[in-house]
C-alpha cells in the first residue's frame, strides 16, 4: 500500500460513509440503528480490502499484525489513561461550540437495547475495523514516504476527520495521532486496538450505568432553566489542558519504555528524527486524499450549522 492507494482508500471511505448514512437513516426506524451503525462501520472496510489486497506486501506487514507481549498490553492501558486528561479537554473546548456529546448521544440512542450487543458494535467491532483503516492501512501507506511522526500525525487527522462532527473530531484527532505514534513504537497494531476498544467500551459502560441519572439530571436542569455556557467548558477545558499537557509527556516517555520492552528503540528514536541533509520524502498528499479531507470537512461545517438552527 502507497501514499496514491491510501489516499484513494480514503476517500472512498468517506463517500461510502456518507452514502451509507444517507441510505440507512432511511431504511431503518429506531429499533434497528444498531443495525444500521453496525453495517456503516462494516462498508468503511470495504476500500481498504481491496487496495491492500492489489498491494504487493504482505497483510501482516501492511496492517502492522504482530504479537504483543503482555506487558506491553499493561503499557498500554496505562498509556490510554495518561491520554485522557487532553481528551477530556478537548471534548469540553469542542462543547462550547457544538454544545454536543456526540459519543454519548450515539450511545445513548441504544439504550433500550441489550447493553452486551451495543457494546460488540460499539465497543468492539467498530474500533476493530476503524484501527484496521488508519493505524493499519492508511498509516502503513503514508509510511512508505520514509516518514514516520508526520504519516501518525496524518493519520489521526484523517481519522477525527472521518467522524464528520466537530466534537468528535477534537478528541479523536488527538488520540489518533498518539495511537499512531503507540503502534509505531510497539511495532503492532493490536496495542491501538486494545486503546481504542477500551475508550469505546468505558463510554458504553458509563451510559448503562449512569443511564436513568443522566436522564433525571437533564430533566432537572431543563426544569430550572439552567444551561451549561460555553464559558463553563472553556474552564473545565483549561483544567484539564494544564493536567493533560502532564500527562502527555508522561505518555511519550511511555511511547519509549514501550518500543524497549518490544525490543524497538531504534524505530522509537526515528519518530522524532530530525531530516537529514540532502535526504528526500515522499509526498504524502495526493489529489483523492485531498478531496476525500475535503468532503468530511464539508460534513464537519454542515453538522454545525444544522445544530445551530435546531
């Protein structure tokens, strides 16, 4: 898989994606949206199977397949956990635009039904495919430029991008471009995968349990007239930034511990290694990949709007 690939990849992706929405929003009534989430997130696949089936490399080496070992899973929970203090931040500085949670609002439409199934497609079959995609196959595209931090940085702006909403796009902008540089120094895309299936899963968790207080609490507040400004979640966002900014370099030092214990310190040093005189990089923009930021930005601008005038 190529930059070119990649990029085509990725814009049918997101055409896929829309159509997709488009067409199950119809088809199906309430009781099937799981459904209908279920077999959107299963038609994203469908691009990146067939460009890496015409590539030459091997699937393992393309999508990054390598044991872990079960340390480096530990490693990797705790890496998660020191990501979330800067996804809590820019989850509330994306609320003081769009005023939405929108994984919690996704989530929460499945709340009549069983909380094992919501959590096999939200928690578990969607992340699954979704790290497939882009730490597997377009982050293994842009690779072949010789890059290495700005192919992860790419990534999880494509990724957050893929979502088509300004919330999600803040947080999943961040925690893809870490997941990337996680799968980078541990050599295998499983360690995002057990990041990613776990941040889903801890969002299903709390929506079931939390589910009839959430309910209550809103009642509540829509009794007493009161909201939440966007001036409260620039502050609950600056905490968090200043705890987060922390906790993000803890979590590049454990990027380290992590490419050691994988026996990887030499591909963990050349994340950050600066160009050398005289050597050249692939581009790794091409026209499809461009058209296809385009479109989710456009999807992006036009969920904003719509949730402005209603």
């Amino acid at each position: 898989m190529n930059t070119k690939r990649a990029g085509w990849a990725y814009m049918w992706m997101v055409i896929f994606y829309i159509g997709a929405s488009l067409v199950m929003s119809f088809l199906f009534e309430e009781a099937n949206t799981l459904l209908a989430a279920l077999l959107t997130e299963l038609i994203l696949i469908v691009p990146v199977v067939y460009y890496v089936s015409r590539s030459r490399a091997g699937l393992r080496e393309q999508l990054h397949l390598k044991g872990i070992k079960p340390s480096t899973v530990v490693l990797s929970l705790v890496f998660l956990m020191c990501c979330y203090p800067m996804v809590l931040s820019m989850n509330a500085f994306s609320m003081a635009v769009s005023g939405n949670n929108e994984a919690m609002d996704i989530t929460g439409e499945f709340m009549g039904l069983p909380a094992f199934i919501v959590w096999l497609i939200i928690g578990f079959v969607g992340p699954v495919v979704e790290e497939i995609a882009f730490r597997g196959a377009i982050m293994g595209g842009l690779l072949s430029t010789g890059r290495i931090f700005t192919p992860a940085l790419l990534s999880g702006l494509l990724f957050g991008l893929m979502h088509m909403n300004l919330n999600q796009f803040s947080y999943t902008f961040c925690v893809g471009v870490m997941w990337g540089l996680l799968v980078e120094a541990s050599g295998s895309i499983l360690t995002s995968m057990i990041c990613h299936v776990t941040m889903n899963s801890i969002s299903v968790i709390m929506v079931f349990a939390l589910g009839d207080s959430m309910q209550e609490l809103e009642e509540l507040v829509g009794q007493g007239g009161a909201e939440v400004s966007a001036a409260q979640y620039i502050s609950v966002g600056m905490v968090f930034l200043m705890i987060g900014i922390g906790f993000t370099a803890l979590a590049l030092l454990l990027l380290r511990v992590i490419a050691l214990n994988e026996g990887r310190t030499g591909c963990f040093e050349n994340i950050f290694r600066r160009k050398r005189r005289g050597e050249r990089y692939g581009s790794l923009f091409s026209v499809p990949l461009v058209t296809g930021m385009i479109l989710s930005f456009g999807m992006i601008v036009f969920t904003l709007v719509l949730e402005r005038l209603w």
